[in-house]
C-alpha cells in the first residue's frame, strides 16, 4: 500500500448550506478551550442556535443582550454557539468581548473562513438554528434586539410536535392571541337579522 493517502475534501469545500437540507457537521473550539461539535450538540439538545458575527460589527453587539437573557432560559433545550467570522477576532480578542458585554455565551473563532463561504454570510450578524434531525431550519440576517424574537425562533423548533423539519427565512411571526368565538357567538353573529 501506499500508506498515508490525504482525506477527502469536506463537503462545504464546494457546496453551501440550504434551508431544509442537512447542515455540515462541524467543530469549533470555544474561548473557554472546550470543543462544540454540532452532532454532539444534537444529542442533548432540541435544537442548535449559531450565531456568526465579528467583534467590530456594531449591530452584533446590539443582539448579545437578548441572547445572552433567552440563552440562560433555553440552555438545556437549545445548544446555543457564537462564532467569529473575522479571521483577525483572536481568542484572547473573543475573551475579553465577551467579558466587556457581560456576557457568557460559548464564543469560538470559525478558526478558517469555511463557515462564512459554507453559509454565505455576505453580511453579519447571522442567525441560524439546525433542528433535532440536522437540517438548517432557519437562517435570519441582521441583529435581532428583542428577547421575544429570539424565544420564537427558539420555540419553534421545540416540543414533541416538533415532528418534521420546518423552515423560515427570518424569525417566526408571532402568533396571534386571538380568542375564537364559541359556537353561540358565531352563530349568532351569522344569523343576525339581515344578514
């Protein structure tokens, strides 16, 4: 035999991810010096959050303060990682962003720029959830500065009905409270004289 022979590309090395489909596996190490593995996330998690930003981006920094609030009440249900797209974003860089903005979300540098190709980030922040079978469910562009926003899009994905992969391009809308009306009211609001 020859011996060594170099492994095969990865698959994100010529495709990118599409709403529905299967997310490319992936590992990251986070500031902290543990490993996130997505498959691994899965296993104990309903769904997984990724959030890819830079330390220079403004609006960025406008969302962390929600998700770090929805973070903390969703922590055993959803699997949440924030990634550094900016290759110059250092890890001691990441550390001290996150101490800075009070936060404790797990952070990683992407470590190359394979993710920002992989899900064509042209623009930051980005906000993706892989559901429990792996597929990219939802993918949101822009900050999103609203802790409701961010449960929707947490909530979605959540719960024994959660049976097949559903997708939104952007965050759920908000369902509405609307009460229905009992069958007397109905009824009498059709039979109304004159109507």
């Amino acid at each position: 035999g020859r011996g060594f022979s170099a492994p095969p590309l990865p698959a994100f090395a010529t495709e990118t991810a599409e709403l529905g489909k299967p997310f490319q596996d992936f590992t990251v190490t986070t500031i902290d010096g543990e490993e996130f593995t997505l498959s691994e996330a899965l296993k104990t998690h309903e769904a997984v959050y990724v959030n890819l930003f830079a330390t220079w981006c403004g609006p960025c920094g406008m969302e962390f303060p929600y998700l770090q609030m929805v973070y903390e009440e969703y922590s055993g249900r959803v699997a949440v990682i924030v990634i550094s797209i900016e290759n110059n974003d250092t890890p001691e860089m990441l550390r001290s962003y996150r101490t800075e903005n009070s936060l404790t979300l797990p952070m990683a540098p992407a470590g190359s720029d394979w993710l920002a190709q992989y899900t064509e980030a042209y623009s930051i922040p980005v906000s993706m959830v892989i559901d429990r079978f792996g597929n990219l469910a939802l993918r949101h562009t822009g900050a999103v500065t609203d802790a409701d926003a961010f449960r929707r899009m947490f909530d979605a994905f959540l719960g024994d009905g959660y049976t097949g992969t559903a997708t939104y391009e952007g965050i759920p809308k908000a369902a509405l409270n609307v009460e229905f009306p009992s069958d007397e009211a109905l009824s009498a609001a059709l039979n109304v004289a004159g109507g």
